[in-house]
C-alpha cells in the first residue's frame, strides 16, 4: 500500500521531502522503507506543502506521552488548590507550623499519660517489693495490673512514634508544597520571591 501511494503521488507531480537519521534533508520521488516512520511532507513541483505525516511513535514513547499528560493534569490540578489555600510561600510556613505544633500537642498529652502510668507502676512494684520482703508471695491481680499498665505504656509510646513519623511526612509535604509555592509566586508575579526578614 505505502508502494502504490509513493508511486501515484510521483505520478502526479508530487514528491516527499524527509529527513534521514543524520539529519540530511532530501526531496525525492520516493522514500526508503526504513525513513517512512519518520515523518514526511509531501511536496509539489512548485514546493508547497500538501501534506504533513508526523513521525510515527513506538508504543512505549506514546505511554510516555500519555503519562507525561497525566502528570501535567495533576501538577495543574494541585496548582489551582495551593493557590487556594495559600497566597505566599509564608502562608505554607504559618499553615506548617500550626500543624505541627498540634501533633506537639499530641505527643505531650501521651507523654504526660506514661508518666501517670509509670508512677502508677512505680506504686504497684514499691507494693510488690514490700510483700516479697514480708515473705509474701505476691498475688495475681497485683501482677496482671502491672502487666497491664507495661503495655499501656508500650502502647502510647508506639502512637507517639507513629505521631512522630506523621510529622515528618507532613513536614516533607508542606516544604514540596512551599517549593511550588514559590514557583507559582514568581510565574503570578513575574518576580522571585524574597524571603521575608524574621521579625526581632
């Protein structure tokens, strides 16, 4: 099919201008099989363009593009909801810092909840002492109280880890979202951004 419309377009005084691989530019009445994916024009005898075929694109470069697509729509999406949010750079720093400092918060509360229960451990063990210094064998419920305030203890510790690891995660999305910010700022500005003095 490619042979018989090469061979009518010659027919009938057109010819195809294309580009070899290093960059040579030929006019001919015909195009060698291997350059035909690469694009085309089709030209007439006076020059003028008829025709453009674009290059033609292997599977994997064209989910590159549509991917590239994809990311672009995501990048302009999340655009248009930081500029919602925010109208500075010093407006993701302030939204940063309130954040943060509510999972502090957090943290102090369940540390303040170990520190009750481990003076509430301290209590039970000081009784357990004083009866295996009396000689007495120390009781269940004793024990199994113990037990359970350990893994309470275990337990808060592991959600301030959690907390803490929460903040890190949050504090990497709010400085990405103040890069982009100060992207923006410049592009709506047509200005870089200056950094603001800290105040004495």
């Amino acid at each position: 099919m490619t042979c018989i419309c090469l061979s009518t377009a010659a027919y009938a005084g057109q010819f195809y201008r294309w580009v070899d691989s290093e960059g040579n530019t030929f006019i001919q009445s015909s195009i060698p099989p291997e350059y035909v994916a690469g694009g085309y024009e089709v030209i007439d005898d006076n020059g003028v363009v008829l025709k453009t075929v674009a290059p033609q694109i292997s599977d994997a470069e064209r989910r590159a593009n549509e991917a590239a697509t994809v990311s672009a729509e995501m990048q302009r999406a999340r655009d248009e909801e930081l500029l919602k949010l925010y109208r500075s750079p010093s407006d993701v720093d302030r939204a940063m810092k309130t954040w943060l400092s509510r999972m502090d918060m957090e943290v102090r509360v369940k540390q303040n909840r170990i520190r009750i229960k481990e003076n509430e451990f301290d209590t039970l063990q000081a009784r357990a002492a004083n009866l295996e210094k009396t000689g007495q064998a120390i009781d269940e419920e004793l024990l199994g109280k113990m037990k359970a305030i350990e893994l309470e203890i275990a337990q808060f510790k592991l959600e301030i880890r959690q907390v803490e690891l929460r903040q890190d995660e949050s504090r990497a999305e709010f400085m990405l979202d103040r890069e982009r910010m100060v992207e923006l700022w410049q592009i709506l500005h047509d200005e870089p951004w200056v950094e603001p003095t800290p105040s004495e």
